[in-house]
C-alpha cells in the first residue's frame, strides 16, 4: 500500500547526516555533481543494460525531478591524472554554481581522495555528499560542507535529494566516530 511505500524514502531521509555546513543548495542556483562511480556500473550501461535514452540514477536526476537545473559529471572511482585533470580544467569554466561531490569509498582509493582534495581548492564552498563509508567524511577536513548518506542506491540518491532541496530535514547520526586519524591514510 502507500504507506509502505513511503517508509522507504522517509529512511533515506532521515538517514541524512550533516556533518558541517549547510546542505541545502540555492533555489534557483544551477547545480553539478560530480560524481565518483564504479565501473560495474559503467559496463552495465556499456552492455546495453539499460535502454540509450535511460538515464543512469545519479544525484543530478533527482534533483532535476525537484525543480533544479542540474548536470552530473560521472568520474571513476579511480581516476587517472588526465581525467582529474579534465575536469579540473571545466571547473572553473561552469560560472556561478553549486557543486556537489559525491565520493563513493575515497578512504580505499587514494587518486579519488586526491582529485576531491583538488575540487575543494577550486571550488571551496562544496558540498560533499559521502555516499557509502562516512569515514570519507573526515577526509577533508578543509571542506566546509559535508553530509553522509550511506548508501548509493537510488533511494539513497532521492533522500539526500530532497534534504538538498530543503524538502526534508537531514537528522542522521552518525553511527561511528570520526577522526581525521581514523580514515586509512
């Protein structure tokens, strides 16, 4: 029934953890999200898994569904210098917008640790959405908006979706303590 189908998403809301700074974004201020994914993901799409004009979930579609002009820019987990590089370079190019960052795991990859450490010195008011392991969340402690979410399935992505969009309040906890000794360095 609709009552049980709204315990999922309500969960993922409540699930929202802000660690430091505001997360919500501005109305009306277009958003990219920047976004460090897997390539099973990337093959699943490359196999012809999902129809052409489908497009995959990602934080960016949820908020378009919420009213905000949004583009995602999908990065590996991984990422080799020249793609950090890339992207460095659009940065500044996109003018006055929100940047999100989605980290997926950064505390096992240390080039995805690094290539955010360079986003945050460009773009320091982002918002980083650590999406599955909160230890990402203590590294960086220069970066001056921080939630987590723990998890990257769609219904995570929506959750967080609407904290951003100010459709929901973020009231997680979070369910380990965090030090900056206490991510693997």
């Amino acid at each position: 029934d609709a009552l049980d189908e709204g315990w999922p998403l309500e969960a993922a809301r409540r699930a929202v953890t802000v660690l430091r700074g505001e997360p919500r974004v501005q109305p009306g201020r277009p958003v990219t999200v920047i976004s460090f994914e897997g390539t099973a993901i990337d093959n699943a799409a490359a196999s012809g898994g999902r129809s052409r004009g489908e497009e995959l979930p990602s934080l960016s579609s949820a908020l378009r569904r919420r009213g905000w002009k949004s583009e995602v820019m999908r990065v590996p987990l991984e990422p080799a210098a020249d793609d950090v590089d890339l992207l460095l370079e659009h940065v500044p190019r996109l003018g006055d917008r929100e940047f999100v960052v989605v980290t997926r795991d950064a505390h096992l990859f240390p080039r995805q640790r690094d290539a955010v450490a360079r986003i945050l010195a460009l773009a320091p008011d982002a918002l980083v959405v650590s999406a599955r392991s909160p230890y990402d969340a203590a590294l960086w402690p220069e970066a001056k908006r921080v939630v987590c979410i723990y998890g990257s399935q769609p219904i995570s992505l929506e959750g967080c979706a609407d904290v951003l969009a100010g459709r929901a309040a973020a009231a997680g906890t979070l369910p380990v303590r965090l030090s900056a000794d206490a991510a693997v360095r």
